[in-house]
C-alpha cells in the first residue's frame, strides 16, 4: 500500500471516530454513537465494504488514544487483492444484469439472481455489498430517493472553539497607482467562533487558493488556540487532502456542507455582511494601494471596533470579552505548529540535480540524481526554508535555491586515478598469475624458459 492511500485511509478513520475523541462524552453517549457508528453506510477508501462494526471503532480509538494520527494508519492485510464478499462466477452476471436492467434496483437484481438459481440460499448477497460492487466497476446504478430536506434550526455552542465556521467573500479590487483603475481583486478568508462571534483570524488575500487558507488556518491557530470542529463549504481550497491530515493530527473534526444546502452558515455570512456595511464603504483610494496597505485598516477595525462591540447575539457582551470567559477551555497551538502546517510534495531530482518547485528551482545535495524526494515547503510564504526527505526517513535536510552563477565557478571533483592498492596474499594459496607464469615459464623461477 503507498503512503497516499494509508494517509487517505487514516483520514477516513479519524472522520469516524472524531466524535469519540473529541473530549469527554456524557454516560451513554460513547454507545449511542457507536451505534450510530455501526448503522451507517461510509465510502471507506480503497475497499468495497460499507460498514464499520463497533468493535473496529473502538480499535481505531484506543489506536489513536495510544500513537496519534500515525496509530490510524493499516497494516497490509496478507490476502490482500482476494474477493471474499462476491463470488467470482456471480460478479460477471451482476455486471451483464446491470447493463441490461441500468434503472432497476440493486435488491431486484439480487432477486432475480436468486430465482434463476444462479446463488444458493447459503451465499449472503447484502443490497449495499452488491451496490459498491457496480459502482466500483463502473457499471450504472439507479439514485436512492433520500427523502425530503429537512427544516433548518438555530443552534448556537456553549463554549468558545467549540466550532470554528470558514469562508471566503470577494473583497474590494486594488487600484493601479497614479491611475485610480481596478488592478487586482482580493478575497477576504475568514474563520468565525460560532460561541463567541470572534474572528479566529481573517485577512484579504490576492486569491481564494488552498495556500492562501492555509495561512489564514495557522494564523488562527497561533492566535486564538486549535478548535474542536471546523465548518467549511465544498471548495476546493477547503477539500485539500493537506488540510484532512493537519485536522486529524491536531484532533479537529473536519466537517464539510451538504453540497448545494449551505446550512449552518448564518452567523458568518452576517460577520462579511457587517464588513461589507461598516467597513468597505469607508475604503479610499490610499487604503486601496495594495494588500498590506488593506489589511492594515482592516485588522484595526476589527480588533477596536468589531472584537469590543457589544454584539446582540451574546446578551449584550462583545466577542473578545465572551471569548476571554472561556480562556480555560483554549486548546493551545502546540510549538511545531508551522512545521506541521507545511505542504507535502513529491519530486524527481533531474540528472542535474535540480528539483522544480511552483515555478522554483532547487538543487539537491550530491548524489541523489533521479531519486524520488518528499519536498515539505509553506505554500503561501516562498520565502520560508524548503525541506526534503527520502522515502523511510524521518529527518528531513535544507534544500538550497539553485544559484547558476555560483555553480558556474565552483570547481568540480574529479574521480581518482591512481592505482588500486596490491593485493595480499590470498588466503586460499591460489595466486591465477602465478600460477599462469609458472606453466609459461616451465616451472623456472627465473622466469627464463627451459
């Protein structure tokens, strides 16, 4: 199994289990959302199966209780490649059913099967192990009706860092100097505690880009401690495998919207409606200039005026002051924060040494032409030092900045030339030259010919 899928899979499992530890759990909640746990139907990756019993969650707690993230990770099953849900003379008539019935249900085909006589009473053919069987092959299979959605409530956490909600809104565009013409657009990225109305963090950037939210991520982090969810919608900078480890590792429950049913957003669509209201209209041109020149204006405004505003929703308190009430509660960024934080690329070093990296090239240490390297890099600061490990290894090495001009005066080494050093007397007795010269020779050991 690679590396990317054991991550993907410990991914997954952190996902089930996140509710489990995620802090203390009232009597009876831990077996209820076992049960929950075990009712439910997941798109486990790489396998076909659907179903987690309890006694595989609670390994999977006690795993990441006991090693962390790392303890969620598999071990290579010995029969692995071998079907054992389906038997194999059955999977290619489930397959030519589906291709002649495509909007027929998966039980009437298993129906069918049976009265054909095609799979005897004692083989268990489960609807959701025949359904993940045709989708993993390709083969079409029908949508379930799911039913009518369901009303949206209000719901507020108690305490703050309970829920973190993040989201991006189109910010004001720059203006090109001396012209006063729209140069460039900014996005504003922004997380909101839904407990205390606080700004975690939130800054315009130069572009909505999983980079640019990772650096929004970390900043919050350092800030105001590590939440214990975190809300987001389905875009692509919030569905980053790199963000899935890094909420796994920190035990942040990951939690992704319903595509196309945005629920649970209200409170941080009011925080972009209040800057969009109390903040923009107050821009000028000067403030406009460029990002830095922004988010200057932008964090004092927050800070003095949004942070210390007694806010409606919180019975007259302001957000840094609900917040501070709950400073007990803070989970703090551990000290290897912005090393964890750090992106995971793998590279091919060139016959030259080089490693390209976003339009960068770097240059390997001696002998590592053509080896395969895990580049760890901050995606959004390029000026923050680039690491690098082989495959197996846990320290990592600096790599430096490819400098042609240096290279083109440092003197290159050249491979010695000088004679291999003789050799002993073999232990054996047996001398080949020797013995070659003693019969050219005639045995003389003069070495003249008799």
């Amino acid at each position: 199994m690679d590396d990317d899928l054991s991550e993907r899979i410990a991914v997954f499992r952190y996902g089930v289990i996140r509710d489990l530890v995620a802090g203390e759990l009232a009597p009876g909640e831990k077996e209820r959302k076992l049960a929950e746990i075990a009712g439910r139907e997941w798109q486990i990756p790489g396998s076909r199966r659907s179903r987690v019993a309890r006694s595989t969650a609670r390994e999977w707690v006690e795993s990441y209780q006991a090693a962390g993230f790392a303890g969620l990770k598999p071990v290579e099953r010995s029969d692995k490649g071998s079907s054992r849900a389906i038997p194999e003379g059955l999977q290619d008539l489930l397959l030519a059913l589906r291709a002649e019935r495509p909007r027929a249900s998966v039980r009437s085909l298993i129906r069918a099967v049976r009265l054909a006589g095609k799979v005897g009473p004692e083989v268990s053919l489960a609807p959701t192990t025949v359904y993940r069987f045709l989708a993993a092959h390709g083969a079409p299979v029908a949508a379930e009706d799911k039913g009518g959605e369901p009303d949206a409530v209000a719901f507020s956490f108690p305490h703050a860092n309970d829920l973190w909600v993040a989201d991006v809104m189109h910010g004001p565009a720059l203006l090109a100097p001396g012209r006063g013409a729209r140069s460039a657009k900014t996005y504003l990225v922004a997380l909101l505690d839904d407990a205390t109305r606080m700004a975690p963090f939130a800054a315009f950037f130069p572009s909505e880009s999983a980079g640019c939210f990772a650096e929004a991520f970390k900043q919050a982090l350092l800030r105001r401690g590590i939440p214990r969810r975190l809300y987001v919608d389905n875009g692509s900078a919030f569905r980053t495998h790199h963000l899935q480890v890094v909420c796994a590792t920190l035990n942040v429950a990951l939690i992704h919207s319903r595509p196309h049913r945005p629920r649970g957003r209200g409170k941080i669509e009011r925080f972009f409606r209040t800057v969009r209201t109390s903040f923009l209209p107050h821009l000028d041109a000067k403030m406009l200039a460029d990002l830095a020149s922004l988010n200057r204006v932008f964090w004092a405004w927050l800070e003095a005026e949004y942070h210390q505003t007694a806010h409606g929703g919180l019975d007259g308190q302001t957000p840094l002051d609900r917040f501070i009430s709950d400073h007990a509660l803070i989970r703090p960024a551990p000290d290897d924060l912005e090393a964890m934080l750090r992106m995971k690329v793998t590279r091919v070093v060139g016959r030259d040494r080089t490693v390209h990296l976003d339009g960068r090239v770097f240059e390997a240490p001696d002998g590592l032409s053509g080896e395969r390297l895990e580049v760890l890099f901050d995606p959004f600061d390029p000026g923050r030092p680039v690491h690098f490990r082989l495959p197996g290894e846990t320290s990592e090495r600096p790599l430096r900045r490819l400098d042609l001009a240096v290279n083109a005066v440092v003197p290159r080494s050249r491979p010695s030339r000088s004679q291999p050093p003789p050799h002993e007397t073999p232990a054996t007795g047996i001398s080949y030259l020797d013995l070659l010269a003693e019969r050219f020779f005639g045995g003389d050991s003069n070495g003249e010919k008799r």
